[in-house]
C-alpha cells in the first residue's frame, strides 16, 4: 500500500509523547490522501470492487488465498474481530 506503510506503522512503535501530535499528523495526511485517490479512482472501479472498497479488514485474519483464474483472486478472511 502506498499510504498506510510498514514504514509508517513501524514508526509509531515506542514513540516518544513529544513526538505524538508529530505521527498523528503524517498519519492523518496519510489517511486522507488514499481517501482522495479512492474518491478519484471508484468511479472506474467495477461494482464488486468499490464495494470490496467500502470493507474493513482491521484486525481481519486471512485464512485462505487462491486464484482460480487470471482474473479472479479469492480472499477469506476471518473477520470476526473486525470494528
């Protein structure tokens, strides 16, 4: 992902408090700037996939991965713990 990085999420572990409102702040525009490309790009997205958009996966576990065909790729995830 080009926005939500490991860099970025990495950067947060043990971070110091003065630098808090610092990360807050890159997260936040990190956030709002894939919210403006999704916004831009849903448009052209086929109805499956503005919808896969819309899905949180936070704290989501994937239990399967396969791609039956070149253009379709199947997902499972244990969503159980979701928000």
């Amino acid at each position: 992902m080009k926005y939500i990085t490991r860099q970025l999420y990495q950067s947060m572990q043990g971070l110091a408090e003065d630098k808090v409102d610092e990360f807050q702040a890159k997260w936040r525009r990190a956030c709002d700037d894939y919210q403006a490309l999704l916004s831009q790009i849903k448009p052209e997205l086929c109805p499956a996939m503005r919808d896969f958009a819309e899905k949180t996966f936070h704290d989501g576990v994937v239990r399967s991965v396969e791609q039956p065909e070149q253009s379709v790729l199947i997902l499972e995830i244990d969503a159980a713990r979701n928000p």
